[in-house]
C-alpha cells in the first residue's frame, strides 16, 4: 500500500549503527524501485567507503560532501563544506526526483560547536525544507546529538544506545565495519 505523505525517519544516539540502518534503508527502498539519495555531510568525497562502492554497482547516488573529522581541517574548510553540502541537500531535495532521501550525519553537522555553521547550514532552513519536502519523500536524518526540534518534526526517531563496543579496548575503526 502506497502512503499518502512520507515520512520523517530520525536515527540518533551515541551508539553505532544509525548509519547503517540509514544504510539498510536505502537498498530496501531501491529493492522496491525507490529513487535514492544519500547525502553524507561529514564524511569526505577523499577518503574510500565500502557503502559507496557498493552503492555506485547499484546505481544509488551518494554524495560524499564533507571535509572528514572536525578535528582533521581549519573551521573554513569545514564551513565551505557545510555551505556546499547544505545548497546541494536544498537543490536535490526540491527537485522532488527521489523517494527517499538519507541526510546522513546532519545531526552532527548542526551540533558543531567549535565554530559557527548557522550562515552557511541554517537550522531554520534545515526545519523549512523538512517541512517543505516533497509531500511524498521519505527523509532519514542521521547523526549523534539530534535537535528537539527535529525529533519533534519527525514521524519515527530511534535512538541507539552503547552498551559495549571494541572502540573501549582501544580498537580504531575496522574496514567493512566502520568504513
């Protein structure tokens, strides 16, 4: 049964996983024969991710905008980023072309603190396009620490929750698990 009106899916917390369940998400609805977008706003176009790889075979876009780890690159090279990845996030999202679309780590984005990122990633505008998405797209945000105000707009939130992982015995993050 086709919904009337998508819905507004979040997956936060500060355990592993939300990506991934983003992820997941994605090959179901291309199963289906969903038009996909994927938008990761941290991880940088620079690095290699299996899931891009992989999405690439299947023909789903994903778009890599970010500049890496906030501690990695100067504020400017983080802003910039940000800049261009939320005109493409605006641009693509109102083209009304995708049935779903993944806003992959934008939580993150938007609890960036070190310096200010509301001039180039507006949080107002950030609730203006969910609200004025197309009336039928699906939008999953991911990333740790998400806004009251976007759980408050969302349809369906889940938040992942530690309990133990490798990270603790010093493990850095392992290929086709964390990358």
């Amino acid at each position: 049964m086709d919904h009337v009106r998508g819905f507004v899916i979040v997956y936060t917390g500060n355990g592993k996983g939300k990506t991934t369940a983003a992820l997941g998400l994605a090959l179901r609805a291309a199963g289906h024969g969903k038009k996909v977008l994927i938008i990761q706003f941290i991880k940088s176009p620079n690095r290699i991710y299996g899931e891009k790889v992989m999405f690439q075979q299947l023909g789903i876009e994903m778009h890599q905008t970010g500049a890496g780890f906030t501690w990695t690159k100067t504020p400017e090279e983080h802003r910039e980023a940000l800049k261009k990845a939320w005109a493409l996030t605006k641009e693509k999202v109102m083209s009304g072309d995708y049935d779903v679309v993944i806003l992959d780590e934008l939580n993150n984005a938007l609890a960036i603190e070190r310096f200010p990122i509301d001039d180039v990633l507006p949080f107002n505008e950030v609730l203006e396009l969910i609200q004025k998405r197309p009336k039928k797209m699906h939008l999953v945000i991911t990333g740790r620490a998400a806004k009251q105000e976007i759980i408050d707009c969302a349809d369906l939130v889940t938040e992942m929750k530690p309990i133990k992982h490798y990270y603790e015995q010093g493990i850095d993050a392992v290929e086709g698990l964390e990358f």
